[in-house]
C-alpha cells in the first residue's frame, strides 16, 4: 500500500512539474512575441506585460522550487493544501482562496 502511495505522489509531482513546464514555455513566447511586435507597439504597453510575464515567470519557478522542497501545492500563509483544481488552473499558485483574498 505504500508502495502505490509513492507512485501517485510521484504521478502528481509529474503532473506538476509538465504543467509548470508549459506555462514557462507559454510565458516565454509571450515575451518573444512581444519582442517581435516591438517597432509597432506602445512602448509603455510593452513594459507593463513584459514586467507582468517576468512576474509569472517568476512565481513559476519558485513553484517549481516548492515541488523540489515538497511544500508544492501547501498554501504559503495558512499551510493549508491548495485544491487540485485550483492547481490545475494556476500550478503557480502559492495561496489558497481565502489567503489570496486576503493578500489581494
């Protein structure tokens, strides 16, 4: 029994760790799209989604530091486990609903 306790943990950290993967890869295409569209775009627009990408980017590999650690998928605040759901939809997520309303 213990045995197929590890194994889906082992899944679950799998899972994780593609989705964080793709996000990266989405995250950084979006900035070399925005790289590209450079001589015809606003250049305040510009810095504003590039410093929000490089945010994400950010939060992406400090989950990724939470799934080496194994704290992935624990809110930061409460420690409390952050739904699967939740994680499926933002695998970078570092609180819980009830935490992120609180830190806005």
């Amino acid at each position: 029994m213990t045995t197929n306790a590890s194994h889906a943990t082992r899944l679950t950290k799998h899972e994780a760790r593609r989705r964080l993967q793709h996000e990266r890869g989405s995250r950084l295409s979006q900035l070399r799209a925005i790289d590209e569209s450079a001589p015809h775009a606003d250049k305040d627009l510009q810095d504003a989604q590039t410093a929000a990408i490089k945010r994400v980017l950010g939060e992406i590999e400090a989950a990724e530091e939470r799934l080496d650690s194994g704290s992935y998928g624990m809110c930061v605040s409460c420690r409390t486990a952050i739904p699967g759901e939740r994680l499926e939809i933002l695998p970078y997520v570092r609180f819980c609903v009830a935490c992120q309303q609180r830190v806005g």
